[in-house]
C-alpha cells in the first residue's frame, strides 16, 4: 500500500527570525568597499644620493674636457713670425717685414721727403705720413723689398699737386723706409733704383717703391718686374690705414 505524502503549505515553511533580517538589511545598505589603490610611490631619494650622482656627472665632464684638449688640432704657427697680410689676393705675395710690425707715422711729412717734394711738403704742410715695409718673392726667387707711403693732404687739390710732382723725374719723392734708415737691408740704401708706382685716393696720394739687392743682367727687364711688383702693392694700402 503507498503511502501518500501531503503537499507542503506555505504556513510549513520555516520563518526568517528577525537577527537574520537585521543582517541582510546591513549587507544591503553598507557602502561598497573603497577601491584597491595601486603600489605606493617611492620615497624621493637622498640628499646624499643626489650629491653624489651630481658629482659623477662633474667627474664625467672633466674627463671628456681633458680627452678634447689632448685630440684637439693644434695651431702650429709660431708665434712672432711674419705672415701674409690681409690685403686682396694679387699676382704676388707680400709678407709684412718683422723689422716694422706696425705701421710708422709721422705728421711731419717735409722732414722724411727730398728735393722738390720736400720744398712742396714744406710749403703745404701734410696731415699725416704712414709708411709700411713688406718683401715677396719673384717667379725666378728673388726677394724684393716694397716701401708703402701714404700721404695724407688737407685737401685733395693737394693731394693733386703732391702726386703730379712725385711722378715727375727728378722732382725727389718721400723716403722709402730703407732709405730714411727706418730699416737697413745690407748692400742696399735705396728702393729709389727699382720701380716706382703713385697713385691718388681723395686726399691720399699713395707712393709705393721696390727693389732687390741683386738685379738681373737685363736692367730694363728688371725695372719692369719691379713696376709690376709696386703696382700691385697699391691693395696694401689698406692695411695701413687699418
């Protein structure tokens, strides 16, 4: 015989006591927990740390400073001889004589000139004299010494007469430096015998003569050279009156 089992009614089911509901109302209602921050950042370093990497980093520097100084290029120029001058490039090459490193001036033109130009220079006082010295060296190797004098005048009218009178024979000239005893070159007194070259730039009349202790046996050949060499000195001027 089966024995039959009553359905279950509500009124079976056991009740909620009400501790229980206290503790789902509080599960419920709590907040939700805060979130999870990443790992904490690290404590900023040392004082002691910080000077000693900064000491590291000088020592570095030094290191590489002494390394440059030791491959750097090296100038090899020795100091006090003479070097070419800074004038435009020309036919020759002219080195500035160590006997004059710097430009000579003097106020008084009358007493460093002869003959008519002296009694002009006299007569028309100048405002300035600058004289240079340089030597180059012809294609056959020569040296030759070049004398450059600027006149300075008070007015270019001056200036005029001053350079129609130098470029006349035997109207007499300013002193070269050799010849002003300014510098002595032995076996010569004079760069009067080579060749001569004037010219006028507004009130300055520049006044240019070279010469060599030796000539050639062709002496017309040689006073040509000369006068190529004068002309092309006139670009020196600019150094002087630098």
């Amino acid at each position: 015989m089966t024995q039959r089992i009553p359905p279950i009614r509500p009124s079976d089911t056991a009740p909620l006591w009400r501790s229980e509901i206290g503790q789902l109302d509080s599960l419920l209602s709590s907040p939700p927990p805060p979130p999870r921050r990443g790992p904490a950042a690290p404590a900023p370093r040392s004082r002691r740390g910080m000077v000693l990497k900064g000491l590291g980093l000088l020592g570095v520097a030094v290191v590489s400073g002494l390394v440059w100084l030791v491959v750097m290029p090296k100038n090899n120029t020795p100091t006090g001889t003479p070097t070419t001058t800074s004038a435009p490039a020309g036919e020759f090459a002219f080195t500035a004589s160590p006997d004059v490193p710097e430009p000579l001036k003097d106020s008084d033109c009358a007493s460093h000139a002869y003959g008519q130009t002296k009694t002009f220079l006299t007569n028309t006082p100048c405002q300035q004299l600058t004289r240079g010295l340089y030597t180059t060296t012809t294609p056959d190797g020569l040296k030759v010494y070049t004398s450059v004098s600027i006149v300075r005048m008070k007015t270019t009218e001056d200036a005029a007469k001053l350079k129609d009178l130098t470029t006349r024979d035997g109207t007499g000239n300013v002193n070269d430096l050799v010849k002003d005893g300014a510098v002595r070159v032995p076996n010569l007194t004079t760069l009067a015998n080579g060749g001569f070259a004037a010219r006028q730039q507004d009130r300055d009349v520049i006044i240019i003569e070279s010469d060599s202790v030796e000539h050639g046996p062709d002496e017309t050949a040689h006073i040509q050279m000369m006068k190529r060499i004068s002309n092309d000195a006139f670009r020196l001027a600019a150094d002087l009156n630098a």
